[in-house]
C-alpha cells in the first residue's frame, strides 16, 4: 500500500493502548500488511533512553517546559527515525501514544498554553499527523488501579487524581474538536469486549481508506 497507514492509540493511563495495540497487529497481519509497533516515548535508543529520564520518578518534580522539550526530542527523533521511513515503505505503523498526548498531559494536566503545545508538536514531528487516532477511554480510577495491580507506578502515572482527571477531560475535548480523525472507544470491560469495539471502528475504515485509494 504506497504511503503507509499510520494509527495512533492514546487514552489516560492504564486504558489499555499496550494490549489493543497486539490485537490490531495481529488483525493488519491477517490482512497481508507489514505492521511496525511502536511507542511514545521511545520507538529507537536514543528516544527509548529519554523515556527512561521521563518516567523516573527520582527525577520529580521535572519543570513543566523541561519535560515538554524531552517529550518532543524523543518524538522528533522517533518520527525522523522510524516512523517516516517505515510509512514511506507502505507499512501500517502503530503507535502507542503521540501528539495527542502531549496535548492532553501536557497542555491539559499540566495546564501548558495549549497554542504553544501544538507548535511545539508541529515543529517536532514536521507536520505528521495520525491517519487514524484510537482513543481508549476509561474512569481514572480504573485505569490506576489496573497498573497498581501489576506494578509500581511510574512519575507520570504517580500525579494526583486530578492531574490525571484534567488528562481525561481533555481527551474528550480533543475528541470533540476532531471526530473524524479520533475515535472513542469505550475501555470498559474486558480486552476482548475492546477489542470487538476497536474492530468494529477499524474494519470499515480500512475498507473505506483501500477503496478510496484503489478509486
Ligand atoms: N480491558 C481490560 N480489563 C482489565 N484489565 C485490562 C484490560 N486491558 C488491559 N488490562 C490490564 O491493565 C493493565 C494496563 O494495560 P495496558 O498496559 O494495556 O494499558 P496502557 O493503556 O498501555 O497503559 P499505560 O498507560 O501504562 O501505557 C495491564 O496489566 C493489562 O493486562
Ligand atoms: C507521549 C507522551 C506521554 N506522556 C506520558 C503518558 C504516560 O503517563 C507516560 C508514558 O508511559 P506509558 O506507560 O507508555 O503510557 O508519559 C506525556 O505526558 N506526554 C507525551 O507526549
């Protein structure tokens, strides 16, 4: 397929981007289509290396246009690196998290002018954009208690209940502005039941997005 498709899963913490990304791998498999999955931050070493600065919580508190510049390195060389190449090769990229996110945490959690967010998005990825955005929606208090079951909690993920709250909101808001391109999800239930709900998104814009190609 000339170009690529390029999908992007965002959603607060614990949603279930990670474990929906492997079902969407497997279903563009199913269809003949070479698939990269990646994420943000990280997706190459030197952005991966910056994750690990990013989410240790030794480093809080990080000030907020620090921690936004390091977000938008680890895109820039990410988007330079790997996910140009791959979409100019035809590949359907998957990426666990992007712009949207810096949007959502920076801008609405951390309350970062939200212009400045999106130059600063737009000056580091050169203008990418998703083709499809999956916005995996759930109650906070669902998604932090799915990862405190399994694991200690990361800087990000150990911020206030109402970081994480303002987060949420502006997803929906971010939604909102740009139905087309994002699309709700509900993440309740089990990953089975999102995973019926994500098909149910993904199939028919496939379909649609091939025809649209193949005239
Ligand atoms: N629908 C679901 N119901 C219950 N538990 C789930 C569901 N989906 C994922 N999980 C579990 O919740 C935890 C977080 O899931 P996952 O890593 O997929 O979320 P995530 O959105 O990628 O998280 P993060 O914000 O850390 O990237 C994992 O332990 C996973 O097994
Ligand atoms: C890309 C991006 C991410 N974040 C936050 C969101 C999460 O709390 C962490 C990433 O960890 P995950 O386990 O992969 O979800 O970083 C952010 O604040 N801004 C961003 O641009």
């Amino acid at each position: 397929m000339p170009g690529g498709l390029f999908i992007t899963l965002e959603g607060p913490d614990g949603a279930g981007k990670t474990t929906q990304i492997k079902y969407l791998e497997h279903f563009f498999h199913g269809q003949g289509m070479a698939v990269v999955c990646t994420r943000e931050p990280g997706g190459t070493p030197l952005a991966e290396a910056i994750r690990r600065l990013l989410l240790e919580p030794a480093y809080t508190p990080i000030d907020g246009r620090a921690e936004i510049l390091l977000y938008a390195a680890a895109r820039a060389q990410h988007v330079a690196m790997r996910i140009r190449p791959a979409l100019a090769s035809g590949e359907v990229v998957l990426c666990d998290r992007f712009i949207d996110s810096t949007v959502a945490y920076q801008g609405y959690g951390r309350r970062l002018d939200i212009e400045m967010v999106r130059r600063v998005n737009e000056w580091a990825t050169g203008g990418l954009l998703p083709d499809l955005t999956l916005l995996i929606d759930v109650p906070v208090e669902v998604g932090l208690a799915r990862l405190r079951q399994k694991r200690d909690v990361d800087r990000l993920e150990g911020e206030e209940l109402e970081f994480h709250r303002r987060v949420r909101r502006g997803y929906l808001e971010l939604w909102r502005l740009e139905p087309e391109r994002i699309r709700l999800i509900d993440g309740r239930g089990t990953p089975e039941d999102v995973w019926r709900r994500i098909k149910g998104v993904v199939e028919p814009w496939l379909e649609a997005r091939v025809k649209g190609r193949d005239g």
